[in-house]
C-alpha cells in the first residue's frame, strides 16, 4: 500500500486501531505501508475542536461539549505545543482533575457541567480549558488524542516514511510474529492516561528493525515511570532486534527502553537527548500466561546481553542504565564506543548487573559519569562490592 500527500484523520476509517498483517508473508515478501516516493503523509490518531463551538465559562476558563469524541482523550494539542493536563486520584486512580485545579495557563481537563471530573464516558461532559494570555480558543484548532494508529499481528511488516501524529497509547504496536521493521517514519505527540504510552510497541517477536525514525513527545498522566519512545517487550533470545539511527528526544521517561524478557538487542548510532533515561536495558520476564514462572520454564523470556554501542546521548537525565532486581539480574550488556555529554548520570549500574562491560566510551560535561546505585535507603554498599560486577577499560574521562 502506498499513500499519496496529505493529512488523514483514520478516525473516520475505524473508531479502534487499524490491524494489517498477511499470513503467508516472506522475507521476500513484505506487508508494506509507506509513503509514495518524495512526500511523507501525515496520518492522525485525533478529532480536532475545527468548527465546534467554546464558550467562556469563568474568567480565563473555556470549555467545550465533548459529546462528539468517541473516546476518553488523553491528549490535547495546538500544533506542536502539547497543553498540560490536570489530574486527580479518584477512588485509587489517575483521573481528570476537577475544574478548580485548572490553576495555571496552558491546562486541560475533562469535566461535567459542575466542574467535577468525570470519566470515562463523554456524554455530557466538557472539555475545559485555561489558554495562555491572548490566547482564545474560539480562533484556534486543538487537536484532542484519541486512538493508536496501526496493529500488526503478523510476520514481514514494513511501515516506512509516514508521519503519524495526537496518538493515544502507541502509534505502532506490534505483537507476535517476526521481522517488523519500523523506517524513516516521524511519530510524535503520544498520550495515554494509566497505562504507558509508547511511540513504537514490539513484543512477542524477534528480528524487529527500528531504523531511522524521529521519536518525540510520548506522555502518560503519570510522567516519568510509563512514558516511552521505543520499548520492547519478551523477545525471542535466538532472534535479536536493532534499533539504529534514530533520533529521541522530548519525552519524559525513556527513550529506548523494555517492559522486560528482552536480550541480546543492538541498539546503535542513536541520537537520543533531552529525556529522562535515554537507554535503559532490563531483566527478564515471564510470560502472561505463567506470571510466577522461575528462569527454567519455556515462558521465561531472559534479558541482558545487550549491545549498545555508537551512540550519542546529550542533556538526558540519564544515558543508560538498566533496570534489574536481586532475584533477576541482567547480566553481559556491553556499552562501547558511545559518547555520554551533559547528562546527570551518563551510566547508572545497580548491584545486581554482572558482567557488564564498559569500553572506549567518552564521557563529558556529565554531572556524574559512572554512577554505582546501591539500592537506596536501608542498605549499604562500598565501591568494592561493585567492582567484580562490570570491566571499565579505554574510557575517556
């Protein structure tokens, strides 16, 4: 499939994400979505407020029927400027705030006629808005975030040279099967609500390709933990995946990371900056299927082993590090020939990552270069517990 130059809004295509796949693709024979030679479509995962009514209901407050959306929005955007949400903890759960905690300009929230909060259904509720000074919602097009974009459930896709925008989730999800590729698209303005929002999405798969795309501004309600560019999830082992010449930036949490069961992956000659954790490797995990499985059983997916090698990570909070527990460590990750500038923390290592191998890297400008976390409060380590644990040889300090 190719698609011609232009904007398309697929909610008008399908109220859920679109699924493509092929039971009978080959290496020699791809499912193919990408733009025709020399344009990149545009394609968005959102209703705009175009030709919709605002009323001003309370001095710098606006607000607008929400009956049209077919779904809860997570996501509110003029441009490229994402507009800030305000949240509440309603009966143990992230929610939209009531209309009182819009306090400052630039915020959104979705309410009913009383200015309570209400989720998750639209029916007579609004959406409520404080726009910065000069700004009135009567002249502008906001873009409210309502669905991902495209599901693949099969091996032998190829999704290239399209822009994907205002997505609610992920723009790519991928489960199963093997061989995806992932190439010189731009995905960006992601939202989700209490679950991670995710830029691509691949699991259960192996010999993925994520190669030459621009990743930015993916977000959840909660911030840091769950917002993620590229993440992976329980990958076959004998069937690694690349992520390679991409640029990462704008996201709050992390740039390249796992959900877990994810080894042996290359990631290479990435430009990742301005993110929470640019890179972040993982330990294992089990499948859904067996939760309590221990590193013997058949559903077990290890993680480590990772390749990381040839990147550039400027102004992250931090440049890579991996997430592991006592009981499942991650070990054999090899970080080399990377360059590590301004970050906080250019590499963080938990006691629990054995055979790590840190070689020929240059660290720079970073307010920490190699950070040893001990685990937080109530423990205690020395520099010497974690010397057996990883090799340090050819850094430039």
């Amino acid at each position: 499939l190719q698609i011609g130059p232009g904007t398309y809004r697929l909610m008008d295509e399908s109220p859920d994400t679109l699924q493509f796949g092929r039971a009978n693709a080959t290496p020699e024979s791809f499912v193919t979505i990408q733009a025709e030679p020399g344009v990149r479509p545009r394609l968005l995962g959102s209703l705009s407020t175009a030709g919709r009514a605002w009323e001003s209901t309370a001095p710098g407050v606006w607000r607008l029927s929400a009956d049209f959306l077919p779904h809860d929005p997570t996501g509110m955007f003029l441009g490229e400027r994402r507009v800030r949400h305000a949240t509440e903890i309603r009966n143990g759960t992230r929610s939209h705030a009531r209309v009182a905690a819009l306090t400052t300009t630039n915020q959104w929230t979705k309410a009913d006629a009383n200015g309570a909060g209400c989720d998750p259904a639209n029916a007579g509720c609004y959406i409520y808005y404080m726009p910065p000074n000069g700004e009135v919602p009567l002249n502008e097009t906001y873009e409210l975030a309502q669905r991902g974009l495209l599901y693949g459930g099969s091996s032998y896709l190829l999704v290239r040279g399209l822009e994907l925008a205002y997505t609610q989730a992920a723009a790519f999800s991928f489960e199963g099967g093997r061989g995806q590729i992932v190439d010189d698209n731009v995905l960006s303005h992601n939202s989700n609500s209490n679950d991670n929002a995710y830029s691509v999405f691949i699991s259960y798969g192996g010999g993925a390709r994520v190669c030459r795309n621009r990743v930015f501004d993916s977000e959840y309600w909660g911030g840091t933990p769950n917002s993620k560019g590229i993440t992976f999830m329980t990958m076959r082992p004998d069937d690694p995946s690349i992520v390679e010449d991409n640029e990462i930036y704008d996201i709050v949490g992390q740039g390249i990371a796992t959900k877990g069961g994810v080894s042996h992956l290359v990631v290479r000659r990435n430009y990742v900056h301005e993110v929470g954790l640019a890179i972040e490797g993982t330990d294992g995990r089990c499948d859904w299927t067996l939760p309590n499985c221990t590193q013997s059983d058949p559903e077990y997916f290890p993680g480590g082993a990772w390749d990381v090698y040839e990147n550039l990570l400027v102004h992250n909070r931090t440049g890579f590090s991996v997430y592991v527990t006592a009981t499942n460590p991650s070990a054999d990750n090899r970080v080399y020939n990377n360059v590590f500038a301004d970050n906080g923390s250019a590499v963080t290592l938990p006691p629990a990552l054995f055979g790590t191998v840190l070689a020929n890297n240059i660290f720079v400008g970073n307010e920490r270069a190699v950070y040893l976390d001990h685990g937080g409060s109530g423990t205690t380590a020395s520099v010497a517990d974690f010397l057996p644990n990883f090799t340090s040889d050819h850094n430039l300090f």
